[in-house]
C-alpha cells in the first residue's frame, strides 16, 4: 500500500470563516430569520460579578439591548445595556 501525498497548501489560501451559532435562548422562535452571531456580550452581572459571554445575531442584539435581564447565578435584575458591552465579531 502507498501513501498518497497531499497538497494542504491550498487550504491556507482558503477565505472562509464558519458561521457562529446565536447563543440567546428560544433564538429559534424569538430572533426572526434564524441568522447566525454577529456580535459578541461580555460583561459581569451587577449583582454577584458572575462573568458573562456569549455570541447574537443581529435581531437578537436589537431585542436584547432594550431589556432587562436576570442573573442565572444570584437572580439579580439588571439593564441588559447597561451591565454587558456589545462588540461586532470580526470576520477573516
């Protein structure tokens, strides 16, 4: 048996970044269009420092910017705009 030899050389040369999954809950039924993330949160919730960071898509970042939300950890409730920054994910 002989090994073939291939040419991974091409691959570099390849412009394509996956398509990263909106990680908001119910994103199928409440963000229209199903898109893929095009933003990223991070922050700490005011109330217990927990660290937050996730990925949304464009419906779901004009949802959620305008929110408020609780904290999974402590249960505390806080402006979604105030509490976490919003960058856009930068593509290749």
């Amino acid at each position: 048996m002989t090994a073939t030899l291939v040419d991974t050389d091409v691959l570099t040369d390849l412009d394509f970044m996956p398509a990263l999954p909106c990680e908001l809950g119910a994103h199928d039924i409440k963000c229209p269009g199903n898109l893929p993330a095009a933003w990223r949160v991070f922050g700490n919730c005011p109330g217990c420092h927990r660290r937050v960071d996730f990925l949304v898509c464009e419906p779901g970042r004009r949802r959620k910017v305008e929110d408020w939300t609780g904290c999974e950890s402590c249960g505390h409730c806080h402006s979604w705009r105030d509490a976490y920054t919003v960058i856009p994910i930068e593509g290749p």
